[in-house]
C-alpha cells in the first residue's frame, strides 16, 4: 500500500488526503492548530451559541464543485443552507440591486440592463458545470468545452472597468463591481473581471449557499471521509522541515509557496525556489463579527433577506477604494463585506440575536484599527446598526496570520490576483502541483484555481499525486 502525508488542513489538503485515503493510499494529515480546517472553521465569537465563521462563510463556488460533490459529505451532515435572496448590494437613499439565483429574475431588477447582464451572464451560467471542467484547472491543459470556455474568457480577461461600461444603470456596475471587488485586485487591471464572472455565473448556476450549522461542517465531513477510508489526522504538529516527516511515497503541502521553500530548503530546485519566493501576496483582510439584537437594519429591503451584502457602494467608490488598497493606503471608505448566515441558517442564531460576519479590505500587513471606517460604511446603509450591535470581536490582519500561516499579511486569499497570477500560479510548470522534488506536491490556494472552500486545488493535486503513483 502507498503512504501519503499531507501538511495542512485546510479545504485542499482535506480534499487531496479524502481523494488518496479513497484511492488506497494510507493518508496521514498532519495540522500545526489545535483543531483542523484552516480556512473552513467555526468559532463562537462574540456570545455563546452565537456561530460565527472564522474566515470563508458562503460557498458559491463550492456547493458544485466536483471535489466536494463526489465524496458524498452529505452522508457525514454537510447540509447547504439557501437565503431567499443570494446577494445585496444597497447604494444610498434606499436603492440597491441583488443578485438572485435565477437569472431572469436578477435581469428584470435592472431594466435596460437586464438584456446586457443575460448576454454576459446566461451562457456561462447555464453551462457552468462543463465551464467548470476547464476553469477549475490549470491553464496550461487542453480545453474539454474551448467554445464554452472562449465565451466567457474573453470577458474575463478584461479589466473590470471596461466591462462595466456595458451598463448603463448605477445598480447594475455596482453590483458588477462589488462581484469583482472579491478579488482583492484594482479593476483597472486586465483579468480583474475573472473572479467576479466565475462568481456570478456560480451563483446563478447553484445560489450562494451557506453550510448548516457553519463552515466548519464542511471540514468535519472531509475529515470523516479521510477517516472512513483508514486516514489519519493529527492535530498539533507543526512541520519545520521535510526532514522530520516519514518516509513515504508522497508528501502534499497545504502551504504557501513561501513556506514551502522554508519547509524544503535546498532540496528544492533553484528555479522553483526562486520562482517560490518571487511569489506575491495581496491586500489584507480586517475582520469585524457582531452580534446584533434583531438584525442588521439595512434601509434597503432585500438586504434584510441577504446572506451576502457588499457595504461598498458606487463602482467608481469600489474602483477607488481598491485602488488605495492595492498601493498601500487605507481608504477612507473601504470595500466591505458583509454576511448574515443565519437568515438561511437560523441555528447560528440564538433567538433573535443574530451573528453577522464582516471584513474590510485593507493594505497588505495593515497595522491600523479598521473597525470604525467598517462600521462606518455598514451604517451608512443601515443607520442605527451599533445601537443594536451587543457583542464584538475584532481581528486584524497580524491575527488573521497568526491563525493561518498561508495568509500571510491578512491575505486570505494566499497570492495577489496579479494578472500574471491570475492565470499562472504558482509558478509556469505543465505540473504546478508538483515541487520539482520527487513525490512533493504542493495544493494550497496559491495552486490553481485559487482561493475558495471548494477544495479543487487539493482535488487536482491528487490526481497529480495518484498519476506518479501509477494509480491513474
């Protein structure tokens, strides 16, 4: 039998040690924290029984993705929880536009506009689950669906700006900009309207769902998977160097690029060293949970609804916020995001005070208190909010590292959304799993295709790693 080790817990190293313990391979996932899930965690945060995610909290792009669809999780209590309405943007005086699962119905909210957003959004939408098969993978493959995959990446590789000229109402380039803004990159850039088309036509294809009972569901059932098939995790071992680990067939690191050139020294080759510690990161996050005794007062109605609300804004205020962000400033109205699970999941909530989950975006290892500038921008759409907030709990971007080494700075998406590594991350290799040491891999979020709890990095990286075991 073939023996594996897999450093890290998160959603990818889970995924990648269910994918090989499932395969026959005997899998032994090793985490630094004291409990597993990396990104996909739940902590009671602000008061008891209140639940509130530590870091990813809606699950658009994971609730059909292959990686997690076929391992069958929910036979080990992972439940999708659906809002009535997916996604809020609010503007001043009560306006706003939403993003709902149908696509029709998102259309009709625009007017004019709604023809432009169908012929943007409705094909990628419509066929996302054969997009997907070429989306989630590196880009150095042949394509399976290339005329599928040329119509939505010609939009995707302009800048976001650009796109935005498309509409002519003020909510449709908001709610497009607020969509494109979860890529923590300036909208000037070409590809910044690649994370934002993927989200959208994720939500119109599966909705922006919220695990049952908080993120940390999704990391329970991998890890019973893992189990299931003879795997073992160990929580509290923290890894320094390849040397201390075992010797066995395969090693998979759930790391950062920067980390795994520490962990391998000068067993790594020079060029992917290099190529490692070249490796960039982005903006931070600033997180802010409240528990908030009724709910968020938002004076746009759907919001009320919304598990998803960005506080942000105009297009233009997101362009220029984003821009601050990325050069290094703190803007005075940052871009913030906002969600209330527990209006599609009310077991988070303890009667009728609610857990509301928030970040801001901010410049990469930001030292400053963000909390007003975000508490500031979610009044301005809902006056009177911190009369009803009754508990806090605040995170800054030195304590988002201190809890996950791959998010290094605040970035919890672990690598700038550059337009190089975009599309080329984290370095050019036919195998960007692969370390160039035999039988190390890499299946972090700074492999392809990014950041998210869908876990297709760690997927991909198994197959990389059944492949040189001569098991695919």
């Amino acid at each position: 039998m073939s023996e594996a080790i897999v450093v890290g817990s998160g959603p990818n190293g889970l995924v990648c040690a269910a994918l090989l313990a499932r395969a026959g391979v005997q899998v032994t996932v090793l985490e630094a924290q004291e409990r597993i899930g990396g990104g996909t965690t739940t902590s009671e945060l602000t008061l008891p029984g209140l639940l509130h995610d530590d870091c990813s909290a809606v699950h658009a792009m994971a609730v059909g993705a292959p990686s997690l669809t076929g391992l069958g999780l929910e036979r080990h209590g992972l439940q999708w929880c659906w809002p009535e309405v997916d996604l809020a943007h609010p503007l001043d005086g009560g306006r706003g536009a939403v993003l709902l699962r149908s696509i029709e119905d998102t259309a009709l909210g625009f007017g004019t506009d709604g023809r432009v957003w169908e012929r943007l959004f409705g094909s990628p939408s419509r066929g996302f689950g054969e997009l997907s098969e070429d989306i989630m993978r590196p880009i150095l493959h042949v394509p399976r669906h290339p005329l599928r995959l040329a119509r939505f990446g010609l939009p995707a590789a302009t800048p976001a700006t650009v796109l935005a000229k498309q509409f002519s109402t003020e909510e449709a380039r908001a709610l497009w900009g607020g969509c494109a803004a979860h890529a923590f990159r300036p909208l000037t850039q070409p590809l910044s309207s690649s994370v934002g088309m993927a989200l959208i036509c994720a939500g119109h294809a599966y909705g922006w769902p919220v695990a049952r009972g908080g993120s940390r569901a999704i990391s329970d059932a991998l890890a019973a998977v893992v189990r299931e098939h003879g795997g073992k995790i160990e929580t509290g071992r923290r890894v320094s160097t390849l040397s201390e680990l075992a010797e066995t067939d395969a090693v998979v690191l759930d790391l950062a690029p920067g980390a795994v050139a520490e962990l391998a020294g000068a067993r790594l080759p020079g060029r992917v060293a290099r190529a490692y510690r070249r490796y960039r990161h982005g903006p931070g996050a600033f997180k802010v949970d409240l528990a908030v005794d009724g709910g968020v007062p938002w004076t746009q109605a759907d919001a009320r609804r919304a598990v998803t609300v960005h506080a942000a804004g105009s297009f233009a205020e997101i362009v220029a916020a984003e821009r601050e962000t990325n050069r290094g400033r703190m803007p005075e109205r940052p871009f913030v995001l906002v969600c209330q699970q527990s209006l599609a999941d009310p077991t988070r909530a303890r009667g009728d005070v609610h857990p509301v989950w928030a970040y801001a975006h901010v410049p990469s290892g930001y030292t400053g208190d963000a909390t007003e500038a975000l508490l500031d921008q979610i009044e301005r759409f809902a006056p009177g909010l911190r009369e009803r907030v009754v508990g806090k709990a605040v995170r800054t971007t030195a304590e988002i590292e201190r809890d996950n080494a791959n998010y290094v700075g605040g970035d919890i998406i672990t690598g700038a959304n550059t337009p190089w590594q975009t599309v080329i991350r984290p370095r050019l290799a036919l195998d960007p799993y692969s370390t160039g040491i035999p039988g190390v891999f890499i299946c972090s979020a700074a492999t392809p295709p990014g950041a998210g709890a869908h876990g297709m990095n760690g997927y991909n990286a198994a197959r990389s790693v059944l492949q040189s075991l001569g098991s695919v």
